[in-house]
C-alpha cells in the first residue's frame, strides 16, 4: 500500500493519531484533520487517495463534510466511521457518494482493505475521465 495517501479526519484527537500511527507503520502516507472545514483545506492543497471520515463531529458533521468534497472533487474516495452507526445515516451518506461505511472502532486489517478498494475505485474515475477528455478531443477533431 506504498503511496496511498490517507487523510483521517476526526475531532477525537487521541483517537486519530492513534490510527494516523497504525497507518504509517503499514507504510500509507497520513495527514489528519480535526474538523471538516480543516479537511477540506487540506484537500485544496494536497491529493489523498483515500479520507476516512468521522460521521458525528461538531460544526460541520461528516455527511455535510462528504457533500462538499464530493461537489469539488467527485473522484476522491471517502470512508465514513463512525462509534454512533445508523442504517438511515449509512444509507444516506452512500447516496451522497462515500465508498464504504465502517464503524469504530474497525479492525485494522478490514480498514486498510477497504482503503486500498477505494484507491483502486479513484484509479478506475481518474481513467474514465482522461478517457472522456480523449474522445471529446478526437470528436472535436473529426477523428
């Protein structure tokens, strides 16, 4: 999973250096956040593969959180965790566009699985775009 950027984002802060330092010990590249709107400045400054993302955080919650990245940067994959897990926010938080829903706290070896998925998902987006950019091009041409 070498260059598999994570950017962890929870306003428990004990709890997210604490899975940032399992992480790096499996060899991922991991930034944390404290807050959705900190998140989303991260984003603008740097390109994660993969955010795993805390559901319930005050100020803007995880769902909000998931909406505005998906709006600027639909091909970033995100993963919602959460110690409080509901099926209607479950539901609710995939049609907005998360990869995958995990509770906390999740195994290790289940998460790392589930992060190396998403990245393969942003891989396949990424493609399909350049794609799409190609054939319109060649369209443009009359080719």
């Amino acid at each position: 999973m070498e260059n598999t950027k994570v950017l962890i984002v929870d306003d428990e802060q004990e709890f997210c250096n604490s899975l940032a330092e399992r992480m790096k010990t499996r060899g991922l590249e991991v930034a944390t956040a404290s807050s959705g709107a900190e998140a989303i400045q991260k984003l603008k400054k740097d390109n994660f593969d993969t955010i795993i993302l805390d559901l319930v955080m005050p100020g803007m919650d995880g769902i909000e959180t998931l909406k505005k990245i998906k709006q600027e940067m639909p091909e970033v994959q995100i993963i919602l965790l959460t110690g409080q897990a509901s099926v209607q926010k479950s539901v609710e938080a995939m049609k907005l566009g998360a990869f995958d829903f995990v509770e906390k706290p999740d195994e290790i070896k289940e998460l790392l699985k589930k992060i190396q998925e998403a990245k393969n998902q942003k891989m396949i987006l990424i493609q399909k775009k350049h794609e799409e950019k190609i054939k319109h091009i060649l369209e443009e041409k009359g080719w």
